[in-house]
C-alpha cells in the first residue's frame, strides 16, 4: 500500500510521530497554534471558514519560518453562541475555550516550547485568547506568548478594500480571504447572484453604531443572511494582498520574537 501523504507537511506537529516532535523541539522553538470556529458564515461560504484561515495562515508563517516554527492541530469550534440563530453552528463557552487553549499550550510546554505563537481566526474567541495568554503568562513565568488576528494585522489595507460600512463578518474582506486559501468553500453562485440582482439583506437594522462602544447582539438580529459588508465585491486578489501582507508583518514580528525567547536567560 502506498501512502496517501507522499509529502507531509514537516511542520504539522499532528503528521509527526513521537520521536520527530521531541526532536522538532529544539530545531522549532516557536509553536503556531491555530484558532478557529465551526459557525455560519452567511449563505456564501461553509462553517469552517475561519478555521480555514486559522490554519491556512498559520501554515504560511511556518513556511516563511521554516524550520523555526511547528503548527498545532486548530483549536474548534469555538464561542460563537451569537451565532447559534444559523443551523450547523457549533459553540462552546468562553470559559471553555479559554481553558481549552490553556491546556494546550500547557502541553507544548511540558514538551519543551516556551516560545508560544496563537493565530486567531474568529473575532469571538479574542477574548477568551487574551484571558488564556495572561493566565499562561502568569503561571509559566519562562513562557513568551502572544496572539493576533488575522485582518487585524492589515486593518490598514483591508479599510482601503472595503465598499461599504462595517466590513467584517463574511465580508467582502472575509471573503477574499477565502478564495485566496480555499475557494471551494466560497459559493460563487450565490455571490452571482447577488451581483446580479444588485441587492444585499439589510445590515445592522436598528444600530447606530459609535466607535469604541461594544455592543454584544445575538448575530441574526445584525444581519439577516449572516454576513456583513459587500461579500459580493471580494476577489482572490484582494485575498492575496490582505494574506501575504500579514504574513510579511507577522513574520518580522516572529522572527524578533524567536530570538529574543533564545536570548533570554533560562
């Protein structure tokens, strides 16, 4: 028999055995772990969009890295209650998710790593993210963590793209993102349609919104065909650009961040 994975991935920590993850400790000291969600994400793209991002952006750090950096397995599904309205969403708690995430990188570090990388791809897990990274920080005094998203490293240029207001949630921005990793999870039919009819659900009925006030609605009450923005208007291009310019941003920002972890006093 021959085997399926011809090439496997040498960064993937779940395609390692045992012996190749302890070795992986000293040649990668950084570990990517990757966070995503099982929600709905509109009528135009499939449920495990942001754990396609997760895990697609995360394995593009860890090729630009190479042989720095190991990804774990994504961390889904994730808190997404507000979207529960939508069939096939699956949530857990904050205080779950949290201890989730804790407990993984608990495990990395009884292993060996103490350079800690989470790449978040779900806009409801950033709080939950920020309760385990501090927690860590506390209890694992010699372990270097931190967290991003994915469209927060690009605001700048994804504000640039956006046509209409509030691009977020399986926007045009979202989605650009996905035909750039995984266009088979983009329904280009019904983003056809929609830019033939030239018509999108209402948004955000009954919100003025005013920035810096966070006002937490179940998702259906936000939009009625759960998505955001113009989702009609991405492209795979404009994914391009978003992705590798964070890829570029994040990776400055990982290479100072692995030397420095080296650098640091046992």
């Amino acid at each position: 028999m021959t085997d399926t994975i011809d090439t496997p991935e040498q960064f993937l920590l779940a395609q390692m055995t045992w012996p190749e993850a302890k070795a992986a400790v000293t040649r990668s000291p950084l570990a990517i772990v990757p966070t995503g969600a099982c929600e709905q994400h509109g009528a135009h793209m499939s449920l495990d969009t942001d754990t396609v991002r997760a895990e697609g952006f995360s394995r593009r750090l860890a090729e630009e890295l190479a042989p720095l950096a190991v990804v774990t397995p994504c961390l889904t599904p994730g808190v997404s209650s507000h979207h529960m309205a939508f069939a096939g969403t699956l949530a857990v708690s904050p205080l779950t998710f949290q201890q989730m995430l804790y407990e993984v990188v608990e495990s990395l570090y009884a292993h060996g790593w103490r350079s800690v990388f989470i790449v978040n791809g779900h806009g409801g897990n950033m709080s939950a993210c920020g309760v385990a990274a501090s927690r860590l920080q506390a209890d694992f005094p010699d372990l270097k963590i931190a967290w991003t998203g994915i469209t927060s490293l690009v605001s700048d240029v994804a504000l640039e793209h956006t046509v209409g207001p509030k691009a977020a949630h399986s926007s045009e921005i979202e989605t650009s993102q996905t035909l750039y990793f995984a266009p088979s999870r983009v329904r280009s039919a019904v983003l056809d349609e929609a830019r033939e009819s030239g018509t999108t659900p209402e948004r955000y009925p009954g919100v003025a919104g005013v920035s810096g006030i966070k006002a937490p609605r179940p998702f259906h009450k936000v939009s009625p065909d759960g998505a955001t923005g113009t989702p009609s208007a991405a492209t795979a291009e404009l994914g391009e650009k978003l992705i590798e310019t964070a890829v570029t941003r994040a990776t400055a920002f990982l290479e100072s961040f692995i030397a420095d972890s080296a650098a640091a006093p046992a």
